[in-house]
C-alpha cells in the first residue's frame, strides 16, 4: 500500500489509463470465417483475419495484416495456400506492396506471395494473374504446405495500399484457403464469399457471432483500478 499511500487513486488511474494507451495497438477489424462457415473443412476450428495500423509510418493506409489457421486433431495434415481481399483494394492497382513478415507455426516452410486466385489446379498461386483481386500466399518448399492437424499457424503481412484509400472497421473481407491431406491431395476448399462474423472478447474467452463492443476497459486497467480504489480506502481508515 506504500505506493497507493504516495501518489493516490487519480495517480494510480492515470497510470493505468497510460498503461492502456502505449500498449500496442490492437486489431480494428478482425474477422472468423471458421469454423462456422460451411465451407470449412472438418477440423479447421479457426480461419481468421485481422487487420491493424501500421502505426510506426507516416503513410495512413499501411496495415498489418494477420491470418491465423487452428486445426484439430481431426484437421487436414496441411495448409496448402490461402488468399485474402480487402474490398475496395483491386488487383493489382490497389496495392504498392505486400510483404510477408513473419509465419509462426511452420518452421523450414517457404511461402511465396503474388496476386492470384486460391484453386485446386496446377500451377494455382505462382504467378501475378490478379484475378480476383485476391493476395494469394502459397507454400513453395516443401510444396504440400505447412502441418495443421493439432497446430496453429499465423502469418502476418505489411500492406500498403495505393492511393488515398483507408480500411474501415467495417470493410469487407474474404478469406480463401487450399488444404492437402498426408498423400498431398486435395482435402478441401474454405471459400466462404466474404461471409464472416466478429469476434467480442468477454472475461478472457473469445466467442463468435457477435459485434465487437468498443469502450470496454481492458481487464489490466481494471484491476489497476480496483487496487486504487482498495488503497483510497485503506488511507481513509486510517484517518479516522
């Protein structure tokens, strides 16, 4: 209680809304696409987007862009290529770049990025076609792509878009992704035609199907808030 005791309960919210202010920025817009989709693939439990601003340049319409892949026990053995569209973002106009950042989940497996289309066809995601206006990321070495069964596996992007055009918490989105069973042949298609929902974060736990609700305090400022009010108390019986 020292340190409640020396700089009080505004210090003490002060800090905590500071706190909450210099953490990295989160997520504006975050889209689940699995498992609710009928289009996924038995066992992919999540295929998600999200999208976040680049807040480290001066340019307002560069991204991060993150899409994240859960499979089950019951899972396809491998995330062969996916894609992403930004409505409003074409092909190959609405792009200055797109650069592949980091993948986690998929230790000695290279991926190639290019504007093309996700199909169950040779030679799908090699080239620049832009068709669709899709940004196809496809798994060059080894080629049958990244383990899923019981795994996660997450990629995120640096996007800059052309022009003056921003991202709104309400753009559209659409992920796309090719699965491969353990012999390397096809184990299904996610194409959902940008049919998604938002997730909400609600006592720790992520549950879809509802908006996200803005204005919820983070449960670190909470409790930084709670331990201030306990020592405001804590000082007044001490007065009396």
């Amino acid at each position: 209680m020292r340190l409640l005791g020396r700089f009080g309960l505004a210090t003490c919210v002060a800090m905590a809304l500071g706190t909450a202010s210099t953490a990295s920025a989160a997520p504006f817009l975050v889209a689940d696409f699995c498992p609710q989709n009928a289009s996924c693939p038995t066992g992919v439990t999540q295929a998600r987007l999200s999208i976040e601003a680049n807040t480290g340049t001066a340019d307002a319409n560069d991204y991060f862009v993150t899409a994240s892949f859960i499979g089950n026990a019951s899972a396809p053995a491998y995330l062969d290529m996916f894609s992403f569209t930004i409505a409003g973002a074409s092909t190959p106009a609405g792009y200055t770049s797109v650069t592949l950042q980091s993948v986690t989940g998929a230790p000695g497996v290279t991926w190639a990025t290019f504007y093309d289309n996700v199909n169950n066809t040779v030679g799908a995601c090699t080239s620049n076609t832009n068709q669709a206006n899709e940004v196809c990321t496809n798994s060059t070495n080894p080629a049958v792509g990244a383990p899923l069964t019981s795994n996660t596996v997450t990629f995120t992007f640096l996007v800059d878009l052309s022009g003056s055009f921003q991202i709104s918490p309400t753009n559209g989105l659409n992920l796309r992704a090719a699965f491969n069973n353990s012999n390397g042949g096809n184990a299904g298609i996610l194409s959902p035609n940008g049919n998604y929902t938002t997730p909400t974060t609600t006592g720790g736990q992520t549950t879809s199907g509802e908006t996200t609700t803005s204005g919820v305090p983070e449960p670190a400022m909470m409790s930084l808030l709670g331990l201030g009010l306990a020592g405001a108390a804590y000082r007044a019986r001490r007065r009396q």
